[in-house]
C-alpha cells in the first residue's frame, strides 16, 4: 500500500484519539518531515527524556514508527538538515553496541549499522558505558544510552 506523508500524519492523529497503548511518559513530538526518498516520515521528540532505549523505541512504536534506521548518507545528511532547521544539535537513533562493543546494529530491525559519517574521533570502541548512537549536525556520536536528549522516531509510509 502507498501511503502519502499526509496519509501517515493521519494515521498517527487518529491513533492518538482513538486510544493508541498509554505509557506513562507520553511522547510529545513537536516536528516531521518526510524524506521521498525512503518513504518515511520523522518525527523528532520535543521532550528531552533520560529514557532507556526500549522506552524510547516503545514510545516511537506507539506512534507507529521505531528509533530512526539510518540506511545511507543521503538519509543521513537528510536528518542532520532536519535537526539544524529545528536548532536541535543532536537526537538519538536506534543505532547501539550494546551486545557487543563495536558491533553497531539497529535496536528494532537488529540489522548492522551501514558505513556513515561519523563526528572526527567517533566512534571510541574503548568506553563501555557509551552504547548508543546519536545523530547531530555534523555526524554521529556515541553516548549513554539513559543520556537526556530528545530522540527520533521513524515512520515508513
């Protein structure tokens, strides 16, 4: 089926006012953009959370999406452009090591992180306690999963 970007926004409204699953940290999105390119709408978090990232994912799912997959530069670069319109630095993705340390893999798909731009001296394979990965203007950063800052969630239409 071929959803359009206004197509998915209803969706997501019409999952908010007729009873989507209740978490008590209820997401607030404040933007969305649609990338033609991958079909998919992104929602950035307005809130800046200290979630873990199954909560984040789970809040992302509610609305029917997951933490952003990103699956190449172009939508990379699209997502660094949309955090700059929003003066947002940084946002998490689904990107972590937390199974094995090095080894980037997507929280929801479970699928490898392909080569991306990553921020000079990124990733630091030696700090344990920085699993996940986090997109900002200019590359991807790895930080405390339980960090406070917002997330982004991805929608495929």
């Amino acid at each position: 089926m071929h959803l359009t970007y206004m197509s998915v926004l209803l969706i997501w409204l019409l999952r908010g006012v007729l009873g989507a699953p209740s978490i008590k940290d209820s997401p607030s999105y404040w933007a969305s953009k649609f990338f033609p390119k991958t079909r998919s709408v992104y929602f950035l978090s307005k809130r800046a959370s200290g979630l873990s990232i199954h909560l984040k994912n789970e809040l992302c799912k509610k609305i029917g999406g997951y933490l952003v997959e990103l699956n190449s530069r172009d939508e990379q670069y699209f997502v660094r452009r949309f955090l700059r319109a929003h003066s947002k630095y940084f946002a998490f993705t689904g990107a972590n090591d937390v199974l094995l340390e090095g080894t980037f893999v997507y929280y929801n798909s479970k699928k490898l992180v392909p080569p991306l731009k990553w921020l000079r001296g990124y990733p630091k394979n030696s700090q344990n306690d920085k699993d996940c990965v986090l997109i900002g203007w200019r590359g991807l950063i790895e930080s405390r999963c339980k960090h406070v800052g917002p997330y982004m969630c991805e929608i495929r239409a």
